[in-house]
C-alpha cells in the first residue's frame, strides 16, 4: 500500500508542478503548462484503476464504495446532464471541480491505509 502511496503522490504532483510553473511563466500555453494538463489525464486514469482494484480487494470499504460512485455520478452527469443544463453553472464549476475533488479524497483514503 505504500508503494501505491508514493505513485499517487507522483501522480498527482507531477502535473501540479507542472502547471505551477507553466503559469510561472508568461505565456499561458506554455511547453509545461500543456504537459501539466495532459499528465492529468494519467492521473485520472491511475486513480480510478487504482480505485476499482483497492475496491474489489475491499468491496465492504464504505469510502471506496463512496468514491466509486462518485466517479459513476461525474460521468453519467458529464455525458449525459450536460446538454441539457446553462452553459457557466455547469461548465465552470462541476466539470472542472469534481475530478479535483475525487483525486482529493481517493489520496486521503490512499493515505489512510498505506499508514494504518
């Protein structure tokens, strides 16, 4: 469990600083800028393999049962709710908010058994 501690500490830093020092810099597209947003697409990946693995390891485990159906919930509303609400409620602050949200909790919950 420690081992996928330290990946999702790789996984999830890497595009964080990427992006940090993208911004840093004075263009907004920026090499690093563009890397750290494409990394992020490998940390979504690896958290919900990670995810669906931790929980058929543990299919009682409450807070995995929670994140996994809060990935399903951000799909089913990201593909399927999304045409039919406003353009800025939606857009701006769902879509964008909730992977940050899910990878937040699944570190916490990553965390919490790796120091058990």
């Amino acid at each position: 469990m420690k081992a996928i501690n330290y990946l999702n500490y790789f996984f999830t830093g890497v595009p964080a600083i990427l992006i940090l020092i993208g911004l840093l810099d004075n263009s907004p597209l920026s090499g690093l800028f563009v890397y750290g947003l494409l990394f992020s697409i490998l940390t979504g990946l690896f958290q919900v393999a990670i995810g669906g693995s931790m929980l058929a390891d543990e299919p009682r485990d409450r807070n995995l049962q929670l994140y996994v159906y809060g990935v399903i919930f951000y799909f089913i509303t990201l593909f399927i709710i999304n045409p039919f609400l406003p353009e800025y409620f939606f857009k701006k602050h769902f879509i964008f908010g909730m992977p940050a949200v899910l990878a937040l909790y699944l570190s916490i919950i990553i965390y919490k058994k790796a120091h058990k």
